[in-house]
C-alpha cells in the first residue's frame, strides 16, 4: 500500500515537470489562436479583415524581448495596432511566461508548431 503511494506521488511530480510547455500550448490556444490561428501562421478569418492582420508568429522578427513587450502591453502599448490584446491585465506573469516562451519556441521552430498542429 505505502508503496502503491509512493509511486503515486511520484507521477504526480513526473506530471508536474512537464507542465510549463503544456501550460503554454494552452494558454496559446485559449486566448491567440483565433487571430493569429491554430498553427500560429496568421491563417484566421480575423486575418483577412483586420490592417495590419495578426502575423504569421514563426516569422516572426522580433526577439524575445520584444515578443514579451507587445505580449504584456498590447499592440496600443508598443505603438502598433490595438487590436493585439494588452495580456498583461488578463493573465498572470507566470502565465505569460509560459506562453511567451511557447511563442520563441515557435520562431525558433523547436517543437512548437508541431504540437499547435497536433491539437487540430
Ligand atoms: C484579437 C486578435 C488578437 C489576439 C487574440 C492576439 N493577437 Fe497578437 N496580434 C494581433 C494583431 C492585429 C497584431 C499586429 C499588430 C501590429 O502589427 O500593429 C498582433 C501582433 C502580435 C505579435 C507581434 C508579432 C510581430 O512579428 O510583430 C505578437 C508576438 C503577438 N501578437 C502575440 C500574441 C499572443 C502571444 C497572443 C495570445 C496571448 C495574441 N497575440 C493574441 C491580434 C491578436
């Protein structure tokens, strides 16, 4: 029984661990993929009547930096469109860590795009 437990707990912990990425997958889905889409490649309706559209986010130029900037102040807040949310009001630091570093991930091309295209 108390090993049954132990082991228990230790998945719980495994699970844990992973949860950043996990964490930022979801938070990318719940709140971005309308306007810059399921891939992150720009591809919503949103896209097609919006000036300027919301970008192709693997392409994008900006470094992390930057990305984290608009991320937490908003188009409006970086001088661009205000159309591009202000997450700093809506989430939490942690929270935009997590989905910031989903966003390099992308633009760095390491396995972000691929599980934005698994959850389709
Ligand atoms: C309501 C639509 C909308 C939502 C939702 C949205 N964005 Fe945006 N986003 C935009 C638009 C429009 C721009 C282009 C702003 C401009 O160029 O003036 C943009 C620009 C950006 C850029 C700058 C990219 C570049 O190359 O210049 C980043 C990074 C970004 N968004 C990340 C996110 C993240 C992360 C989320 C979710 C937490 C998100 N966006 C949610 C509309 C949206």
């Amino acid at each position: 029984m108390r090993a049954l437990l132990m082991s228990a707990v230790l998945m719980t912990c495994a699970a844990a661990q992973a949860e950043p990425a996990r964490e930022g997958d979801r938070l990318y889905r719940e709140n971005c993929a309308r306007c810059h889409g399921a891939r992150a490649d720009g591809d919503t309706p949103i896209a097609r009547v919006v000036k300027p559209p919301p970008p192709d986010l693997r392409r994008t130029s900006l470094n992390d930096a930057q990305i984290r900037e608009i991320v937490t102040q908003g188009g409006e807040g970086v001088g661009r469109s205000p159309i591009m949310p202000n997450w700093g009001f809506q989430l939490s630091s942690k929270e935009i860590d997590a989905v910031v570093a989903y966003v390099t991930g992308l633009r760095e091309g390491v396995g972000g795009v691929k599980s934005a295209a698994r959850s389709q």
